[in-house]
C-alpha cells in the first residue's frame, strides 16, 4: 500500500469521509466516519451508532460468514449492514501501524473499552483514508487495568496460509504490548480522549458518492 503523505490537504472538521478496509488492492469494508481532527501528530474520526447508519462488509460468495480462505482466494461480496454497535472514535499517529479505538455505551455515555487494532498504516485518498488490517487486536477496560488478546486465531490461521510472515505477525505481539503499556501510563496522545463528547449538531454520515472507487 502507499505511504501516507503529509503534504497532501487535510480533512475539516465535521466532515464525512469514508475508512476503508483493503486486501490485496480490493475493497474488505467501508465505513462513513466524521472527521473530528486532522492534524500532523493526530488524526481523529467519529462513527456512532444508530438506525439509519450503514456500512459494507465483506460476505462469502455462499452468504456466509468471511474467512481466511476467502482472503488467500479473493473471494467475497460486500453487504450492507446497520451500525448498531457502539459509539466508536478512532484515533492514529500518521504512519504509525495500528489505531486506537474507543467505545462508548450508547444508553448512558460511558466508556465500554479501549481496543487497539494492529494494522498497516492508513494512507490518504481522496475521500477518506484506506488501511489494511493485521488481524490481531488487543482490548482493554476503561480503566487500562486489564487487557487481552483479540482474533490470535485468525493471526494463526493467516499465518499458516502464508498471508502474514511470521517475523510480521511476532512484530505485531510486540506492538500491541508497547501502545497498551504506553496508554497505562497516561501519558499517550490517546489519554484523554475518553472525556470527548460528539459536537450535537453532526448528522448520521454515510458513505460518500464514489467510495468503491480505487484511486
């Protein structure tokens, strides 16, 4: 994937692109996001929850659930489906390999996690941002005092299929060990963010004319 460029134009405040998820130079999901910040040493996007607001995901050919074999074959659909998970802020150091999400329960506005997804880094298009998922993520509780392993399944059984080397998959461990303990210590750019709230005035996003185009 390409490098993302500092020098290209920033995103404004409020407004919606779209995060796309790549494999091999196609389309894995599509999510509408808000953009909250778009700045050298921090990138932030907003995805709440709620009725009306949809993304695409990747589906078998068979209408079953994605698996590794359709990755190595290169092989899926992508379906429409509703967000009703939760309220989700996405956060990423430019050029750095992995993002910081945070999940906020929808009924009272409490933190629900922080989850730190390992991945390529995001590179810019022009109408959003494309990245390349690494499988393994780690989630932690609202407090950071516990953590755990996320999809170690899925990282094997990628591995095994020659999708991800070895040396990569023991880099992305190392990784993940080192942005956690970082967030423990309070003293990450991601300390904090937990407070922010979502300006009352943003609209349900949805995915921008054009989102299926690869640049």
């Amino acid at each position: 994937m390409k490098e993302f460029k500092k020098e290209e134009p920033h995103f404004q405040y409020g407004q919606i692109i779209v995060l796309r998820e790549m494999w091999q130079n196609r389309v894995w999901s599509a999510r509408p996001a808000i953009v909250v910040q778009d700045a050298p040493e921090l990138m932030a996007f907003y995805i709440p929850v709620g009725i009306g607001i949809t993304w695409k995901r990747a589906r078998a050919l068979d209408d079953t659930p994605v698996t590794i074999e359709n990755r190595l074959q290169l092989e899926w659909l992508l379906e429409d489906v509703e967000w009703l998970g939760f309220d989700m802020l996405r956060l990423t150091i430019p050029g750095a390999n992995y993002s910081v999400l945070i999940f906020w329960n929808t009924e009272d506005g409490s933190q629900q996690r922080w989850y730190i997804n390992l991945e390529d880094p995001l590179c810019r298009t022009t109408l959003g941002f494309d990245y390349e998922d690494l499988l393994l993520d780690i989630i932690a509780t609202p407090d950071l005092t516990s953590w755990y392993w996320e999809d170690e399944d899925e990282l094997e059984k990628a591995v095994k299929a020659g999708l991800i080397s070895p040396l990569k998959a023991a880099g992305l461990y190392s990784k993940g060990e080192q942005v956690v303990t970082w967030l423990q210590s309070g003293t990450s750019p991601f300390n904090g963010w937990e407070k922010w709230r979502p300006d009352p005035s943003w609209q349900i996003p949805v995915l921008p004319e054009g989102w299926n185009i690869i640049d």
